[in-house]
C-alpha cells in the first residue's frame, strides 16, 4: 500500500472579496467625509428631540459659549469677504488682500473689529492660543458690532447668491440664557424673528400621550 | 500572509520549459493600506448632520398699543420659571399684586425629569385644553438659568405639544413673589 500523502492546502485564501470590499468602504467613506474645521471655541450643544435638520449650505452661525462670548462665522468664503469688506469700511478699518484671504479661510471668530487685522496676521497656533483670552465680539446696544456682521453677511449672500440666510444659533449648553436672550433681542430689533437653535438629537420619550 | 508565491519547481526534470509566471501578486501591502484608510475615515467621519430646533419670535412692533394688546385669561395662564439650578418653578392663573381681586397665586418647584414639568403640563391639559404657557428664565441678581434649560423647556413644548407658548423676560413681580416664598 503506497504511503498515503496528506492533502496539503494551500494556506493562502482568496482575499479579493474582502480586498473589493475594503475598498468600496474606502471609497465610500472617502467621498462622504468632511473635516471638521478648526472652530475658534468648543461648545457643547444642549440635546433636544427636535429632528429637523439644518440645511447644507447659506447658514450662519452665531457660536456662544459659557463665557459670554459670540463668535460668528459663516460657511461660504466670497460671503465673508464681502461682509469684513463692508463691516470694515463701516468702522474704518481696511485689510490687505492677505488678510481677507485669511478670513475667509476662518469656520468663525470672536474677534472686535478692531483688533480684526492683528489677528488675521498671526498663524494659526499663535490664534488658537487667543481665542481663549478673545472677548468675543461686542454685541451690546452701544458698541454692536455682531449685528453689523449679521446683516452684512445676509445682505452679501443675497447679492451674490440670491438666496436667504439660516441663522443658526450654536450655544454651549452651560452659557447664560442671559446671553442668548440678549443676542435674540437685538436680531429682533432688525426684525430677524426665525432662529434655529443647534441641538444634539436625543430620543423622543416614548409613553407620552394619554 | 496572504499568497505565498508558488515557485521553483519549473526546472524538474532538466527539461526546459517556458517559465510560467504566476497571475496573483502579493496583494498584502495594498490590503494593509486599505484597510489602514478605511479605518481613518471611518474614525474620522461625521454623519450627524446637527439638528435645529425652530424658533420664531413674534414680530417687534414698533409702537405697541397696550390697549390692542390681548389679556390672557388667568384660567389659561401657566408661568415657567426656570430658576437656576436646573430647577422650575411654575404657577396656574395671573400674578397680579396691585390687584386684590386676583389672588395670590402658590409657586410650585419641579424640575425637568418627565415626572416632573412635563407631567404638570399633560395634566393641565386635561384640564384646561388650551393652556397659553409663558416661558420666563430666571435671570436677577448674578443668579441665572442656563441655556440648556430653555432648550430643554422649549423641547418640553414640543413634546407635551402646546400650542400656545411664549418666552419672556422674567417680570420684577414674579422675581418679588419668588422672593416673597422664599424660593431662592
């Protein structure tokens, strides 16, 4: 009787389903990723069961955090252009084209107008060390420079693209309604009534009814 | 690890024969790459798009006309306090101390547990179909709510489904009877 051999298998498998597989999440996760960009300030958005998302684009964003500070920001770049342009023009400050380029480069800021241009010049390690010192920026009766920035930012995105602005307040949930409150009266003073208040979603409680 | 080459058995027999390359590649260093990318994304991505609660403001009038204005009705009116500490002080009918007609009305504490405002406000419901609710954050004296109280409130709305409601400014006399009852 001849020796009988062991089958030796091959320890090698077929890989190119995974190896198709892998690839395909790749792709797919490749084309749907957006970095998040470098925000000035970090909040943390209090939770609410409303399911209503924001719109991709033409929002702006009104940041306040537990510090009192507003910081404002805008998603599209020509936007922000125009609105440091014209704000900048109201209270007499002009940027130079690198600056401006630099802006619009900025997810948001907490910035007075004033001190805009210093700012601007610094790198981005040196302004993430000076966004925790900021003052934000001046939104009281007398020195009201968000609503400026509000309004020129709508007043751009209606020129450029002809289509209405979604104002979106971001609060940390920690920050003073005090704040908040204050924020949403002097919008109301230049009749913007329709807000969105960012919320992280959390579950609809199931057993109310009757 | 993967495809273990195949080779070296082309010159058996000392017959030469055309050297057949072999059709699979060591595809492990590509694999490694994929799947190294594929955890990046999958760490680094985001879906949750954020999501918004609405709120609408009435318009300011420029000249308000306090005799146009509409009274609310005490059988309807249910205040919301939300004083600090995550808690809620709330109370049925008018606050009015300059008219004795009116009766004082009982501050009552809860907080934002669902056994807590939301079901004052389902079993006001029941009795009064259409409360009209006023939302006021307590703010005097450097004691304040929070942001996330009136989210959390104004959800509260949604949930218990009112559809009158409305957010204020905390009036002085309901900061008084606070005071008056020793609240905070």
């Amino acid at each position: 009787m001849p020796k009988v051999k062991p089958h030796r298998t091959s320890p090698s498998l077929d890989m190119t389903p995974m190896v198709d597989l892998a690839f395909l999440l790749v792709t797919f996760f490749m084309l749907t990723t957006q970095f998040r960009p470098d925000e000035a300030v970090v909040v943390d958005p209090p939770s609410s069961t409303s399911d209503l998302q924001a719109p991709d684009s033409d929002i702006l964003t009104l940041t306040i955090d537990n510090k009192k500070r507003v910081f404002f920001g805008y998603d599209k770049a020509p936007v922000k252009e125009a609105a440091l342009k014209a704000v900048g023009a109201k209270y007499g400050v002009s940027f130079t084209p690198t600056q401006i380029k630099q802006f619009s480069l900025l997810p948001n800021f907490g910035v007075p107008i004033t001190q805009l241009a210093s700012y601007l010049d610094k790198d981005t390690e040196d302004r993430k060390a000076l966004n925790k010192t900021l003052p934000g920026i001046p939104y009281d009766s007398l020195n009201n420079q968000m609503i400026d920035w509000v309004i020129e930012a709508r007043k751009a995105n209606a020129a450029q693209f002809k289509k209405p602005t979604f104002l979106v307040i971001r609060g940390d949930g920690n920050a003073d309604v005090q704040t908040v409150q204050k924020v949403i009266k002097e919008l109301q003073e230049k009749d913007i009534n329709r807000f969105n208040l960012l919320t992280s979603l959390e579950m609809k409680p199931s057993f109310v009814g009757q | 690890m993967a495809e273990i080459q195949q080779k070296g058995d082309s010159g058996k027999g000392g017959k030469k024969r055309a050297k057949k390359a072999s059709t699979k590649i060591d595809m492990t260093p590509m694999v490694d790459l994929a799947f190294l990318l594929l955890t990046f994304f999958m760490l680094t991505t985001t879906f949750a798009k954020p999501n918004v609660m609405q709120l609408t403001m009435p318009v300011k009038e420029k000249n308000p006309n306090p005799e146009e204005q509409t009274k609310i009705k005490a059988s309807q009116a249910v205040t919301v306090i939300l004083a600090p500490d995550d808690k809620v002080f709330y109370y049925f009918g008018l606050n009015e101390p300059t008219d004795p007609s009116v009766p004082v009305p009982e501050i009552k504490v809860t907080d934002f547990s669902a056994n807590g405002i939301r079901k004052v406000l389902l079993d006001r419901k029941r009795q009064q179909p259409e409360p009209i609710i006023l939302i006021e954050p307590y703010v005097y004296d450097g004691k304040e709510a929070k942001y996330k109280n009136m989210v959390d409130m104004l959800d509260e709305m949604n949930i218990t489904d009112q559809k009158k409601y409305a957010l204020v400014d905390i009036s002085k006399k309901d900061v008084d009877l606070i005071k008056k009852q020793n609240l905070l």
